[in-house]
C-alpha cells in the first residue's frame, strides 16, 4: 500500500524526512516510514522520532513493515539493523 501524498515530506527541518513522495515512500504511519534509501537505493524503514531509538514493540513494528513493503524491491534482502552516525534517526535497512 503506497501512501497517497503527494510533493515532499519536510519535519522539523530534518532531511531525513525529505522525500519525493510519489517516488520514495512506500508505506507511512506515527511510528516510521520505509523508503527507499536515496544514498544506496536499498528499502530503508526511519524510526519518527528524532534523536530515539525505539522500544521493543516499536523495533518490532519497523521490521514488519520494512520486510512487508521493502520486500517489493529487494525480495531476498534481510534486515540490518544499525544506525548510521551521520543520520540522528534510528533506521534499519533490508540487504
């Protein structure tokens, strides 16, 4: 299911939130987003919050998704999980 937005995502002047929207997010909600990572081209899930790294539950959620809908990129990708320094949002990545 790909979200329905249209233009870019811009908050809280974060760039980690700017994306083309008609080309790069693949599944939105208020816990975390999956794109597709505009440094590596690879499916990408982003933790919202800003400077957090997320519960149990919320860790959870964001490997579902990212195998759910990054799947359709990179069918035989397993989740990575690492948080790069130069990016102040927890994400993980499907390789």
């Amino acid at each position: 299911m790909k979200n329905n937005i249209k233009g870019t995502i811009k908050k809280n002047d974060c760039g980690c939130f700017e994306f083309d929207c008609d080309d790069n997010i693949l599944y939105m909600d208020f816990i975390c987003f999956v794109a597709v990572c505009s440094h590596c081209g690879l499916p990408v899930v982003v933790y919202a919050p800003h400077g957090e790294k997320p519960n149990g539950a919320g860790l959870v959620h964001m490997e579902k998704v990212l195998v759910e809908y990054g799947s359709k990129i990179n069918r035989l990708g397993k989740v990575s999980k690492e948080k790069m320094h130069e990016v102040d949002h927890f994400h993980l990545h499907l390789r």
